[in-house]
C-alpha cells in the first residue's frame, strides 16, 4: 500500500477509536464531567496523566531540540520529569483528599476568599490558553505535512474531534480517550528510535544505545563522536553546551515547579478513589512519561549524528531522498554559498530567518531561497528541529507504515494536551465562576450545561489561535510554566504546609508573584526583544527561568503579609488538618 | 516545610497527638526525599556536572548521563519509595485510607 493510503488509514482508524471511546464514556453529571466520576483506577490515570502532559512539542519538538542543543536540553529533560516528585511528595494526595473539583477551588476554600479563587481562575485561564493554542497549530501541522491538508482545515478538523469527545464525554471520556493515545504515541514514537538506535549502534535500545559505541568501526562512542565532529564544525561540543550554569538551574527549577503548578496536569489527580492513589498514580505518570523522555535524548543525538553524517560535504545532486522531500515541505533550505555544489554545515543561520522559497531552482537543482544571506558564517543548510523526529523513518529507511504511525501519533500527542486544558478552562468557568462565585444558585443540569458551552467557546477560541497564531504564541511558552511557578504552585503549596498561611498573604503573594514574572517574560519577549540579552538579564537568569524569582518573591511577600494580618479562621485550620491526614 | 506551631490559632490545638506525630513523621520523609531530588538532578546534573564528567558510565559522561537519564529514573525511584513507606506509616498510625 501507498504510504499516503497508509497514513490516511492509520490516522482515520485512530480518530474513528477516540470517537468510539467517547461515544461510551459519555459524561451524565458535573461530578462526571469535572473528575471522571472520582473513580478512575491509578494505572489508568498514570497513563491518561502521561497524554494530557505529553504534547505536540515533547513528541515532535523535543527531540530536535536537544539535537541541536545538546547538554544545554537537559533543562527540559530534568524540569518536565522532576515536576513529577513534587507533584506526587507536596500536591497530589493533599489536593485529592480535599476532593472538590478544581485547583481554584481549592485556593479559594482554603484562603476563605472569592477573590482567591478569582485570581487563581486568571492565571489558570491564561497559562491554558498559552498553551492549547501551540496545541492547535501541531495538529494543523501535522496535517498539513503527512496528509496534504492546508494547517487551517486541519486545525478545525482537529477542533471538530475534539469537540466530539471533549464536549460530550467531559474528563470521563478524555481520561478513556487520553489511553488510547498514550498507547498510540507510545509506540510511534518508540518505533523509529529503537530501529535508528540500532542502526546507529547495534543496540536496538535507546537509553543503552546513546551510551554505546558507533556502529562505524570507529570504536568511538556515540557522545565521543558527536563532540568531535561537532568541535571540527566549530560548533561547541555536544556534552557541554553553551548556557551559564545559573541559567540552566533556573530554567530547570522553574520548569519543575511550573510542571507541579499546572491545572490540568494536577486536576487528573483529582478522578482517582483515594489519597494514597494519587501519590500511586503520580509514579506511574513518570513511569509512562519517562519512557518517552528518556528515549528522546537519544533520537536527538542518533538524528544529530546522522543527519551530520548524511549531508556534510555531500553533492547536492547525490543527497537523499528525505532531504528533498522535506526540501518540498520547507523545513529544510540549501543556498550553496560557496559555489561548489557541495552542502557545508556551521554554525550560524545560513540566511536571515526562515526561508522563503523562489519559484525556480538553482545550478544544482536546489530551490532557491530569497532570504539575505548572512555572511558572517560558511553554513549552508537550514534545517527545522522538527524533522529530527519528523523524518526520522524516512532517514532510517523505515517502511511505510512506520511514517503513517509517526502522524497518528503526532495527531494523539496534541490532541489529548488539547483536551486536558480545555476540560480546565471549562470547568473553572462553569464550575468556580459561575457555582461559586457568581450564580450560586445553579441547577445540577444548568451547571453541566453551562460546561458544556464553556468547553464549546474554548475550542473556539483555541482554534481561532491555531488559525490565526498571534506572533507572541512561540514566543511565551515560557509563560505558562513562569507563572504556574509564580503564581499557583506558591499558594498551593502553603496551603497545604503552613497553617499560619491567611488569605492577605497568600493574594498578595500570587499577586507580586504573577505581575513580576508577567512584567519580565513580556519587558523581554514582547516589547523589548532586541534586549534580550544575558547582559540584561537580572542575576544572568532568561525568561525561561525567571519564574524562580516570581516563586521567590511570592514566598517572601506571602510570610511578611501573613505575619501582620491575622490567622485563618478555626474552620480553616481544620480543614488543613483533614487534608493531612489519607483516612476520614 | 514545617508547621509555625506556637502561632496556631486556638482550636487548632485539637489535633490528635496521634495525627500529629504521623505528620512530623510525613515531613522528616519528605525532606530527606526532596534533599534526594536536589542531589540527583541540581547537584549531580548541573552543579556538579563538570567534576562528574571525568568519570563515565559506559559512553555516558557521568554528570550527563544523570541530566539527560540518571535523574529521571531516580525520580522514578523517589515517587515508588514514597509511595509504599507512606502507606506502612498510614498503617502504623492508623490513618490509612
């Protein structure tokens, strides 16, 4: 069969099972459609938790990123998995034994305030939306690249699936949904990394893989090697990287704690039965997470390596098939600065941004781009991270299936991401909006309908930003982790281990926490990008990591106001006092 | 990470003796196991990343093969160990669930 057939199938089948999923889990009650009923087994939850947080960029991006990053990727590695331990030791079973349905739930019962949990639904409602709409735009691309789709039909393609089961199945028939597409992406992407590791190596398994010798009589190993020709390059070596080590400990830190502050990643905690679940399910979350992380590092470096190997100094006119292919899809551009016909990797950006093609091909047959060059550097190749996953079967020799496995799971990665955080939008709309701060009075049916129509206007909305991204979209993923970490994990965090902790506190804490962090990632970001710089940076800390500070700041400024107001009310310290404790 | 107990409001107060102790206990584990965390991916991945390199594990520089592999099944390894030493604490204290 036709690959093109192959995906079609592959890609059809798999939305055809999501639909099935939903059509059977459909939501009947707000207790249903906010935590699937509360009654969801900790395996099963571990892997709807490892979908709902495994997104279009850990599955297609990531690799690429740390291909071209080496050590510095680390940061992502280390701050997506060790947000976990947070979760599972500081969150999770407080949060689920307190047992009510949204994170600003919890602030706003524990901090007695409906403006509490007001804050709280802003920051949910901005840190989501920041981050479904990348969702939106990797399924457009998805589409886009395997299926001949234009990105806009794609994305509302994507929109009308998720409104299917999303809308009508509520987080009962996500979580059910969100399992079958761990499965999907799972073994799409472990597909192609165990056959490129074994080509690569001899190893068919990643993680020893990356650790072994190449498999080109060399007796290097793989990292060995990678530093070596890297360096010839005159690139910096790949185990050591090129950011400060305060930039990396923050980033890392605040990737961590904005993994822990996330809504939708800790409202799945809240489906499982017990306390005790919820830390279970947390490991078994990192377990499914794991897998994936784990092997990504090493199909970034395999892809590296062979992507080096494949093109550097080769003719134009002898290159391989995928290199042209992707040529076609605009994620790979050659401008033979030289004149010899010949491809030559550095570092730099070969022209000024990304390429726009001409009509017409050059002397060796290459399409030609328009961009200024830059002169300043000999390379010749512009290359898109993404295709050191996107490509990867086609660079491996993989047949046909394996390619149509790779879209499907592309598709599976963003959509259950999508799902999760528009479950969270809606529910904190129709749920701590709506029931408990403005319309109190709301029927049972009402509220559920009032979700439903949130969840609907959501997936509006997220479309609209995949159709129309806003330019700032690529720019402030570093948003939704900075003021996770400023904003919510602060306040929940307190209100869990600190009985002191009192309303003022804890308000003007996420206040500080998310002005500061807002201020800086958008002073540097948005308004004044040409000065981001390390010399502008306060302590030599990016906006990646910036959110460390924000945590920091709301810390201190949540005590100090704490210390001079008074104690919460009796009740509240009972409250903690029963969250403490797994049994009653 | 510990309670500032002789500000607690009255009332409070009515915490068992049993809950009690169980949470001092909770909270000497997690100290010891955030400390863990600590060491395995700020310490051995980046601090002490540079001095752990000179040593390797198979074709792994040791200080990246903790940031890039090593951490994350420690992680692993914290969330189960807590996991089950919580649940025989629960037990021993009678306040499982």
């Amino acid at each position: 069969m036709a690959t093109q057939t192959l995906i079609y199938l592959f890609v059809g089948l798999s939305f055809a099972l999501y639909i099935g999923i939903a059509i059977a889990s459909r939501a009947g009650t707000t207790k249903e459609f906010y935590v699937a009923g509360g009654g969801v087994n900790p395996v099963v939850n571990g892997m709807a938790t490892a979908a709902d947080w495994m997104s279009a960029a850990s599955f297609i991006s990531m690799a690429g990123i740390i291909a071209f990053s080496g050590y510095d990727g680390s940061v992502y590695l280390m701050g997506w998995t060790g947000g976990y331990v947070m979760l599972a030791l500081l969150l999770a079973p407080y949060l689920r034994k307190f047992g009510q349905y949204t994170v600003p739930d919890f602030i706003g019962t524990r901090y007695y305030s409906k403006a509490a949990r007001v804050v709280a639904v802003i920051c949910l409602i901005f840190i989501s939306f920041t981050y479904i709409a990348g969702q939106m735009r990797g399924v457009g691309i998805v589409f886009s690249r395997f299926l001949d789709v234009p990105i806009n039909l794609g994305v509302i393609i994507g929109m009308a699936i998720v409104f299917v089961y999303a809308v009508l199945g509520g987080m009962k028939g996500i979580t059910y949904t969100q399992v079958a597409q761990y499965c999907v992406l799972i073994f799409a992407y472990m597909v192609p990394a165990f056959f490129i590791s074994f080509l690569v190596t001899g190893n068919p398994v990643p993680q020893l893989g990356l650790g072994s010798t190449v498999n080109d009589g060399s007796g290097l190993y793989v990292l060995q090697k990678l530093d070596l020709v890297l360096q010839d390059m005159g690139f910096a070596a790949y185990t050591s990287g090129e950011k400060s080590m305060i930039d990396v400990f923050c980033i890392t830190l605040a990737l961590m704690v904005g993994t822990a502050g996330l809504p939708h990643v800790i409202v799945r905690f809240f489906t499982v039965p017990k306390a005790s679940d919820a830390r279970k399910s947390a490991g078994w979350a990192l377990v499914f997470i794991a897998l994936l992380y784990t092997t990504a590092p090493a199909v970034g470096a395999f892809a590296r390596l062979n992507f080096i190997d494949s093109v550097q100094d080769t003719d134009y006119a002898e290159a391989p098939a995928w290199f042209r292919n992707w040529e076609s899809n605009d994620l790979i551009a050659w401008r033979d600065k030289n004149g010899d016909g010949k491809m030559q990797l550095g570092k730099g950006d070969p022209f000024q941004g990304a390429p726009l093609f001409a009509e017409s091909t050059g002397p060796s047959g290459e399409r030609v781009v328009t961009n200024e060059t830059a002169d300043d550097n000999a390379n010749e190749v512009y290359v898109d991270r993404d295709i050191m996953v996107l490509a990867n079967p086609e660079i491996a020799n993989l047949p046909g299936w394996v390619i149509a496995l790779v879209a499907a799971g592309g598709l599976a990665a963003a959509l259950s991401t999508a799902a999760g955080l528009l479950l969270v939008i809606s529910s904190s709309i129709s749920h701590d909006l709506l029931k408990s701060t403005f319309r109190p009075q709301i029927t049972e049916k009402g509220e559920l309908l009032a979700a439903r129509l949130a969840a609907t206007a959501a997936i509006v909305v997220a479309g609209y930003l995949g159709i129309y991204p806003p330019g700032w979209v690529a720019q402030v993923v570093a948003f939704a982790f900075g003021l996770a970490a400023a904003s919510l994990f602060p306040a929940i965090f307190m209100g869990i281990f600190s009985k002191r902790m009192n309303r003022e506190g804890a308000i003007a804490g996420m206040v500080t926490g998310l002005s500061f962090t807002f201020l800086y990632i958008g002073w540097f970001k948005l308004w004044s990008p040409e000065s981001n710089v390390a010399a502008n940076w306060l302590f030599g800390i990016s906006p990646e990591g910036i959110g460390v500070i924000g945590m920091l700041l709301n810390f201190a400024v949540a005590i100090v106001v704490a210390k001079y107001t008074s104690a919460p009310p009796k009740e509240i310290a009972w409250l903690v006092d029963k969250i403490r404790v797994p049994r009653g | 990470m510990s309670d500032s107990s002789p500000d607690q409001p009255e009332g409070a107060g009515e915490t068992s003796a049993n809950a009690k102790a169980y949470w001092s206990q909770n909270i000497r584990l997690l100290w010891m196991l955030m400390t863990i965390w600590f060491v395995v991916s700020f310490g051995a991945g980046i601090i002490f990343r540079d001095f752990l390199d000179q040593f390797a594990l198979g074709g792994y520089p040791l200080g990246f093969w903790f940031a890039q592999q090593g951490a994350i099944y420690f992680f692993i390894l914290l969330i189960i160990f807590y996991s089950v030493r919580m649940r025989q604490i629960e037990r021993q204290y009678d306040l499982d669930d």
